[in-house]
C-alpha cells in the first residue's frame, strides 16, 4: 500500500476519521499499521460482501480499490510508485478481487 509492503495474511481495513478520505490497514500479527488517503467513487454494480481490488503484476499484488458490501461506494487507493514503474513499463496486469469479511 504506498510505498509500504503490506505482508500476507489476516489485515483489518477501517474508516480512519469521520469523513472517510483515509483508512487504516493493520496486520497485528505482523505489527503493521497504515495509513492512506483515499478517493470516492462508484462502483458499476452493487456487491453481496465487502471486497478488496487488486491489481496484479507478475507475482506482485497492489491493494487499488475496496468496495462496500451492499452499495456502489468505492474506494479507491493511491497507485505507489512501483505500481506505477510497472504501469509504465507495460508490464501486463490483471484486475484481482477478493471478497473481504
């Protein structure tokens, strides 16, 4: 996320103020926490569960968007600087998404 590796296995995703434009990450078990800005959108169809958008580069996954069970909000993430290296370079890529509980 960013710049930051955020490391497999159970992560929590929260609103991190009232408006929210930034959600924290957490993986306790790896002690890591961040922080990032988002933007509002909408996504063309409404979800059954929360899910998470991943663009997918090789073997590498970036966190792009989560989308919010039962409605058109989405929120979109900062593309990182590698993610963007990659994009540039014509790397090919993939859209992943993952349904998050």
């Amino acid at each position: 996320m960013g710049d930051r590796v955020v490391p497999a296995g159970k992560c929590v995703l929260q609103a991190a103020n009232a408006a929210a434009d930034t959600i924290l990450i957490r993986n306790d078990d790896k002690m890591v926490r961040l922080f990032s800005s988002t933007s509002l959108g909408d996504a063309r169809n409404v979800p059954a569960s929360n899910q998470l958008v991943f663009h997918k580069y090789g073997e590498r996954y970036f966190l792009a968007a989560v989308r919010v069970q039962g409605t058109r909000i989405m929120y979109w993430l900062p593309e990182s600087k590698q993610e963007t290296r990659l994009r540039q370079q014509d790397q090919s890529s993939a859209e992943e998404t993952i349904h998050a509980f």
